[in-house]
C-alpha cells in the first residue's frame, strides 16, 4: 500500500510490552501501565476486574496476516514472542 510507515504490532502489543516490561525486571509495573494510569491521567473509571490470562509461554508468531485483499507483514514475522494473551 502507498504511504505505509510503522510496524503492524497491533495482534500482539500487551504480550511485547510484557516482554519489554519483564527484561527490565519490572513486571510489578505492567498491570498499572496497562489497566491503571489511562484512566487515572484522564479522571476515568479504572476497570481492574481480570478478563484476560498472561503467560510466560512461547509462541510462533505469523509470516503474514492476510487481510482483505491486501498482506501485512507483522514485526517478528517467523520468529517468536515470549509471553501469551489467553481469554479466562
């Protein structure tokens, strides 16, 4: 597609920021940065009830997303991602 720039990680982002947040040895900080701070910088209600399960657990991440007509090559591509997002 024309005008393209960036990388496609919007399949995978809470499970590469887990990543990133558990290399630097912070993952205490990961249910706040995702679930807490938005809400409280806005004045919103926080939604803390638990919905989804993260892993430590490994998985092959696609070569390509097909979508519609056209192809996306996600950051990764072929190699893997080391934490899992799974519904409870």
């Amino acid at each position: 597609a024309c005008g393209c720039a960036g990388c496609y990680v919007g399949f995978a982002s809470i499970q590469l920021y887990a990543e990133t947040f558990d290399k630097e040895g912070k993952m205490d900080k990961l249910k706040a940065f995702l679930c807490e701070n938005g809400s409280k910088f806005y004045g919103l209600k926080s939604f803390t009830q638990p919905k989804m399960k993260l892993e430590k657990k490994a998985w092959k991440v696609p070569d390509i997303f097909e979508l519609g007509d056209d192809v996306v090559v996600p950051l990764r591509a072929g190699g893997e991602i080391e934490w899992t997002l799974s519904s409870l």
